[in-house]
C-alpha cells in the first residue's frame, strides 16, 4: 500500500524547487512507493526608506519616504517515487496579487481598492531518473533559468532591484531601473515543456519549448480575438511583449578544483512576435508592426569557496527591456552583472551591480538618444536566529539615463533634467519560512 508522509518544517525541497533552483526533481527522492506532501510558506515583511527624482513631481503628487511592504507565499505540492523508481511530483507557488492603494479592505468587495488575494505563479509537474533526466511541464522556470548560475536572491530582502516585491518594487516606476534579468516574470509563469538531462561527468544540458506565453487559463476560450492563447497574427498585431515559439536551449557545467567550486553555463532562447495580418488596415493602409524576432544569448559562471561565492551574467541579443521585441532599427541589448557573496555561520552579506545597455524608448526616427542606460547597485546583510526566522538590511542605488526622453511623464516632453534620473532605496526587515 503506498504510504503517505507529511513533510515536515525543515524539509524545504519544495521551497527550492518553486524557487527556480537549478534542477528538475524534489531535492531528496522519497523512498519507493512514498508520497511526500508539503504545504511550505515564506512571510516577509519590512520597513523601507526611498527617495527619487521623481518621488513629489508626478502630477502634483508626493510620496511619503517611508512605508512598509509585505508578501505570503504558499508552496503546496508533493514528490513520490513509484516502486520502479521513477520519480514524480507537483509543484506551486501562490503569491499575495498585486492592488490599487485603499484602507485595508480585504472582503471580496467588487471595484474596491486595497482588496488583496492569492494567484499562481507557479504550478509544474515532473517526471523521470537521475539516469534518464527530468521533464517538467506546466507553469515553470524554463532553462533560461534552471541551467543558469551568476544571479543571486539569498542576500537582503532575497528580490534587490528584480522587483519582484520587496523594496525594489516601491520605488517609483519611473525611476526604476531596467535590468534583463534571469528570473523573469514572463519567462517562468508560462505553460511549456522543459527536459533537463542526466548529469554526465559534470555537464548536464537542456531545451524546452514554449508554443504561447500564456500560463494556465489564459486565452483558453478563444473566439478569434487578440484574447486567443493560440494566436499567430491579428490586424494590428498583438504588442511588443507576446511570445509565439519560444525555444530555449542550454548547456552547464560543474566541478570542483581543490576545494574551489566552479560552474559555467550557456544559454540561447529564441521566440517570434505574433504577427499582424493583412486585416490590420488603417485610414493611410496597411500596419505592420514589423518587431524582429528575438534571440538572446546568456553567458554564466560561478566561483565557490571557503563561504566566498562570485559570480557573473551576460546577455546579449535582439531584445528590448522587460523581454519585449525590437523594430527595425533599434539597438542590440547588452547586460551584465556581477556579484559577491559571503556567508559566514549565521550571518550572509552580498553586493551586486548590474550594467544594462538597450533601445529603450528611442525608434527610428525619433528625437531620443538611442541607447538607453540602467544600472543598479544592491547591499544586503542576514542574521538566520533559526533555519525559519532571518533579519536583514537591503540598500539599492539605481539610475537611468535617455538622452532626451522624460522618465517622470513618459514622454519627450520637458525632458531637460529628467532625462537622467536616479533612486535609493533602503530596508529593515524580517522573513518567516516554514
């Protein structure tokens, strides 16, 4: 009869694996004929002090410089091995949804502000040996990802300037710098098909495809529209950020030298634009939107030893920020970042500092300069009082820069003095995990 466990707090294979941790399967293979369920959880909650060039000019608006930002994250799911050895799972992660500013009502009260939920972010399965590979499939991290190294989120509030909650998110949109970085938002929440092989004498390589950048029910009910998750082209097209064939493929390679633990990987993902088809007629004929297709390189090492941990990512191709495509005479996008990290006993500190050259809001033809310029610096420390309980201090810097283009009205307009704009950002807080 197959026998059913409940993990327990300190098992957080889960955790890692929603996490977007470099492997396909649960961190410990439960025993043959086992099912092992989790319901782990992360709550995070900080105290953050912002200023930026655009915190009190926005339409007359201004910003208090010190607020509080939280989230809860909900990761159900199991792993089993079959009595064959075949290992198989489910994995999820739930967040806390984004609102609009309100006083903390929480009911389910249509059209009111500050009415907050839970939505999926993630939700896969897998299957397979460590002889044969893994496949994973459903809303996930891709290989873009998961066959990657160089980008780090165990230092601070574990999101810097990835804005991916924490105090990266709360500084102001405008001011906030672009950075392509691996763990993306619309990379991983689309539904695809992942295959990861078998570690052979340290290399382990993988590919995965990706018909739509949909996840889970969107675009399920089609009747034709732009709405449709398998759209291939519409009259006027479908935006610069919809993905159609997105394939990704990767190669990574790890050892250890005297002590030194070295990794290196390789990544290239290839996607189209939905196109826009010959119903897309305007009053002066036909528009097309013309976006090339997007091909991006990824170039990653790390360096690992005695608690020091170096690393660094490059990415390079025709691309624009935010994973969005190019048109026609606009500039290859070029990031990098590199990062230290060190942990001693309970205590982690890290630094990072990312470079992002890239198109921007510059057209052909039009008045802006044609590189846009991000950068961004993160400063974290931790203090782990237990394997559930951890304190940290986040510092971001960040700055952008287009010549002639006007961050704060998002426009050309009255560029001059906000065509270079910057913000820091820092944070008190404490993170629970279970």
């Amino acid at each position: 009869m197959r026998k059913y466990l409940l993990a327990s707090a300190a098992s957080l294979g889960l955790m890692v694996a929603a996490s977007g941790a470099a492997h396909a399967q649960a961190a410990k293979a439960p025993a043959p004929g086992q099912i092992v369920v989790h319901l782990n959880g992360l709550l995070n909650d900080q105290i953050n002090m912002i200023g930026a060039t655009g915190d009190n000019v926005q339409g007359g608006n201004k910003l208090n410089p010190i607020g509080m930002a939280g989230f809860l994250r909900l990761y159900p799911g199991f792993d089993a091995t079959t009595e064959n050895g075949i290992e198989y799972g489910v994995a999820a992660e739930l967040r806390t949804t984004y609102s609009s500013a309100g006083v903390g009502i929480h009911e389910s009260t249509a059209g009111t502000s500050g009415v907050t939920g839970l939505a999926i972010r993630r939700a896969y399965a897998y299957i397979g040996t460590p002889q044969t590979g893994f496949v994973r499939f459903g809303q996930t991290d891709g290989i873009w990802w998961l066959l990657s190294t160089g980008e780090y989120y165990n230092f601070g509030d574990g999101n810097l300037w990835n804005a991916d909650v924490g105090v990266g998110s709360s500084v102001p949109n405008q001011d906030h710098p672009s950075g392509l970085f691996t763990s993306s938002g619309s990379l991983y929440t689309t539904n695809k098909i992942v295959y990861i092989s078998p570690d052979v004498a340290g290399f382990k390589a993988g590919f995965d495809f990706e018909p739509n950048s949909n996840g889970f029910k969107e675009g399920e009910s089609c009747s034709l529209t732009t709405d449709c998750a398998t759209l291939s082209s519409a009259a006027g097209g479908a935006g610069n950020a919809r993905r159609k064939n997105t394939v990704t493929g990767g190669l990574e390679y790890s050892s250890e030298f005297s002590g030194t633990g070295v990794t290196l990987a390789v990544d290239y993902l290839h996607a189209a634009p939905i196109g826009v088809s010959s119903g897309g007629v305007t009053a002066t004929g036909y528009t097309f939107n013309g976006y090339k297709s997007m091909g991006i390189a990824e170039f990653s090492g790390q360096v690992k030893y005695a608690g020091f941990t170096l690393g660094a990512n490059v990415k390079t191709g025709q691309v624009n920020d935010g994973y969005t495509f190019l048109l026609p005479g606009q500039r290859d996008l070029l990031f990098y970042e590199v990062t230290g990290i060190y942990d001693f006993g309970p205590y982690t500190v890290g630094a990072y500092y990312f470079n992002q050259q890239s198109a921007g809001a510059y057209t052909l033809g039009s008045s802006y300069g044609r590189t846009a310029t991000n950068y961004g610096i993160a400063v974290g420390a931790n203090y782990a009082l237990s394997k559930n309980l951890g304190l940290y201090a986040t510092y971001l810097y960040g700055h952008r820069h287009q010549a002639g283009y006007n961050f704060i009205s998002n426009s050309a307009t009255v560029a001059t003095g906000y065509d270079n704009v910057q913000s820091q950002a820092f944070s008190l807080g404490a993170a629970l995990k279970w």
